[in-house]
C-alpha cells in the first residue's frame, strides 16, 4: 500500500474461464483497487476489464509490473505458467495469490517456493475450498466439542457429471483433454487440503484412479483412502463421468459425512448442514451460505483472507510453504495408484 494510495494496487494475469470470479470479488473489497489486466489474448483481457471496470490491459507480463508497480499480484493462468510469472512478480517485490495447481509437478511447485523464498515476497494459494462456508462451519462444530472429543472419519462423495461427454471440458477449460493427470491434480487436491483443514496432518493414503472417458488423457474417477495423525480416517469417492441428482453439483462438489465419538455432521449437496448426537435426532444446523460467486462466494472469502493478512502480517493459512504439504500427499496418492500399495509415514511438518 503506497502512501499516496490508501488503498493496495493489484493487478491480474490472466482472463481465462475462472478469473472472472476473481475480478467480481476484488471489486466487492474497500481495501483494493485492481488497476491492470495482462492476457496473451488482448480481446479476452479487454473483455473482462471492461466488465469489471478495471482502466488498463497489456497483454506483456513484465511491461504491466514495470508500469503499474502493483502491491500484488493475481496470477489466474495454467499452472505450467506459473514458474515464470512468480519469477517476473517476485523480481519486482510485490506479494502474490496464485492459483492451483500451484505447478505441474511437485518438484516445479519447489523450485517456485525456493524463487519465492529468495525475493522475500509472500505467496499464498488460491485454494478456496477451505473457504467455502460449509467447511468453516464444520470445523467450528468440531473445535466446540459438538461430535465429540475423538475425531473418527471423514468422507465425500463427489459426482461433477461434466466428463462424459464427447465434448467434455472443451467449452469451459479445454486443456483438460490433455491434462496428464485431472481427477486428483485438478479437484482431488481441494480435498486433500479440506481435509487436512478440517481432520490435521495425513500420513498415509491408498488409491484407486481409473480412466472412463476415452477421449481424455488423464483419470476422472478414483477413490483415495486416507489415514490421519490422529488415528481418524477418511475416504474420498470420485468421478468427475458419472452425475449427481442434486441441482447443481458444482455448489458443495460433494456431500459430506464427519464423525466423532460424540456423532456426526452431515452435509448436504443443497449447503443443508445438520449435527446428529450419538442417541438424538438429526437437527438443522443455521449459519450462512449463498449463491453469489462461486460455491458461495469462497473465492472471495479467500482473497478477503489474503487481503486482510497481507494488511495484518499475520501468516496465510494456505501459504506456499503449508500448500507443499497438500502437494507431497497429492503425488503420494498417484504413486498408491501406480503401485497399488498403500503410501504410509507421509510428513507432517
């Protein structure tokens, strides 16, 4: 924040799909004023600039840092990008949110980190799932003692129906198609970290990943076991082919059972959320949730958190250094796949 502006000058590289949701959320926030856009594609950059009231575009990443010296930096673009902008940014000093996946392989993700490590910048992911309001919710129900003292399990069962098509992921992120791995790399890391959020550090996991679409290159449905430093465990259940009953799966990618030894909580795909004592009936559990954004409006209680601890000092729940540790369990589950065995003695720290 300069001492002219009292506000922090972002600006964004990127106008694909997703970045939209990105610009709707830095404009709702008093603190922020994004003053650039940079895409390869001036049509999409000067689009979405002007649907977002943002004054300036350039479609040369080192030319809009030198010009708009911003206090930070949205990258929005294909992780195997990812390298060179952070380079570009960090270089310059100026803090970063990027989103995942963070980078192609976990040993770029650690090259990226020892770049970031080197300027002093700081850099969070964008990993929004934690944020979503269920999940802050479940996990005030578990600090108050709701379901117990003893975590026990925790499991979902997602179906994003969106890969069985012949066209699948063309009209909205057609890189897919190519993508070496999708299920896990893609959505299966939002659950690790949600996980690890909601139950603490994994050390162990056994997967199952398996291909059904034919016309794409990576796998779209697997289930991954996980085992906690707690002695909790927890099972995901996925497939982005097959297709969920409820509206729209896309509002909570999945529904949600957790327990303890005091019961469990449930959640639902519609953001129902209930509370069932061992011994009591299931009761409605009211909090907060909405249609505005995307998966109710995680993307910008994310940045908001960013924001306010790039403000504060205080250290990103979803830092460079914390996101390695969803990234070594991520490739740790594609090795259980290959291997079919089970990885165990995962690190915790």
């Amino acid at each position: 924040m300069t001492e002219t502006n009292s506000k922090l000058r972002g600006v964004g590289i990127g106008a694909g799909y997703f970045s939209q949701f990105h610009y709707e959320a830095w404009s709702r926030m008093p603190e922020v004023e994004m003053v650039a856009i940079c895409d390869l594609d001036q049509a999409k950059a000067s689009a979405m600039a002007a649907q977002h009231q943002i004054p300036r575009t350039y479609s040369d990443i080192a030319e809009m840092l030198d010009v708009e010296k911003p206090d930070f930096v949205d990258i929005i673009t294909r992780p195997d990008s990812h390298l060179a902008c952070v380079q570009w940014v960090a270089d310059r000093g100026a803090n970063i949110i990027c989103q995942k996946p963070l980078a192609p392989t976990l040993e770029e993700a650690q090259r990226l980190m020892q770049v970031v490590d080197a300027s002093g910048v700081r850099l969070m992911v964008h990993e929004n799932f934690r944020f979503q309001p269920w999940h802050r919710q479940i996990r005030k129900l578990i600090d108050q003692g709701v379901i117990g003292d003893r975590l026990d399990s925790i499991s979902c069962r997602t179906r994003m129906g969106d890969g069985w098509q012949e066209d699948a992921y063309l009209a909205r992120q057609p890189y897919f198609v190519t993508m070496p791995q999708l299920l896990i790399y893609e959505t299966g890391v939002h659950f690790i970290d949600t996980y690890r959020y909601l139950f603490g550090e994994i050390t162990g996991v056994f997967a199952d990943l398996r291909k059904l679409n034919a016309r794409i290159t990576g796998e779209d449905c697997g289930q991954v076991l996980f085992e906690f430093a707690n002695g909790a465990r927890g099972l995901w259940d996925a497939s982005r082919y097959h297709e969920a009953t409820c509206e729209d799966p896309r509002y909570t990618f999945g529904e949600f059972l957790v327990e303890g030894n005091g019961g469990g909580i449930r959640l639902y795909a519609d953001g129902r959320l209930t509370v069932q004592p061992l011994g009591k009936p299931e009761r409605d559990i009211v909090y907060q949730h909405s249609r505005r954004n995307f998966a109710s409006d995680c993307v910008y209680a994310t940045q908001r958190h960013f924001v306010d601890c790039v403000l504060s000092g205080q250290e990103f729940e979803t830092s460079g250094h914390q996101y390695l540790r969803t990234l070594r369990i991520q490739a740790a589950v594609y090795r259980s796949a290959q291997t079919n065995q089970p990885i165990r003695g995962l690190e915790t720290s």
